[in-house]
C-alpha cells in the first residue's frame, strides 16, 4: 500500500474583490488520487480559482491550470470547496496552487 499525501498547498495568488488579502480559517488537504496512484504518477499540480461568498464559505471552485490534466482535479475541488475564509460580507476571488507528491 502507497502512503500518499499531499505535501504542499501553496497560496499562489490572493485576487480578492473586496479585500487584498483572503484569510483562510480552515484547509482542508486533498486526499491523493487512486487514479494517479495506479498510473504510478508521483506528482501533480492544480491550480484553481474559488469564489467566496460574504460568510466566507466557498461558493464554487474552477480548475485554472493542471498538471497532468484531469488527474488531481476531483480532489482538488471537493477539497477546497470545503475550506472557510473569514467573513467579509462581500463576495471575493481568491486563487490557490496545491501540488500534490506522492510519497513511499
């Protein structure tokens, strides 16, 4: 059995609407894909843009850029659209960056 993990999650970029910096109240780390696993691909990235709603829940997630395609996509989204931010009470951008690495 593979312990996989996910060894970084990078903030990449904070393009915020309302505000210049997004605090992030919970991360919630991806689980590593049983795809890659099986495809032996030891690593990834995906980069995604998410849509956060004045309560500071995430209200969508859209993959930007990944790498290889359409690997850590599913996890990346069901990861971060469980992520909270502090509340602005305005609606806000914000972009992030996970790299994914498989580890023995």
């Amino acid at each position: 059995m593979f312990a996989r993990s996910v060894l970084a999650l990078t903030l990449v970029a904070a393009a915020s609407l309302a505000h210049a910096d997004a605090k992030v109240l919970k991360k919630v780390a991806p689980e590593y894909p049983n795809e890659a696993v099986k495809r032996n691909i030891t690593a990834g990235s995906v980069r995604a843009k998410m849509n956060i709603a004045g309560d500071g829940k995430v209200a969508n997630v859209e993959v930007v850029e990944a790498e290889p395609k359409r690997v850590f996509d599913r996890a990346a989204v069901e990861a971060l659209s469980q992520w909270k931010f502090e509340g602005t009470g305005a609606a806000q951008t914000h972009e992030v960056k996970l790299v994914f690495k498989s580890e023995d």
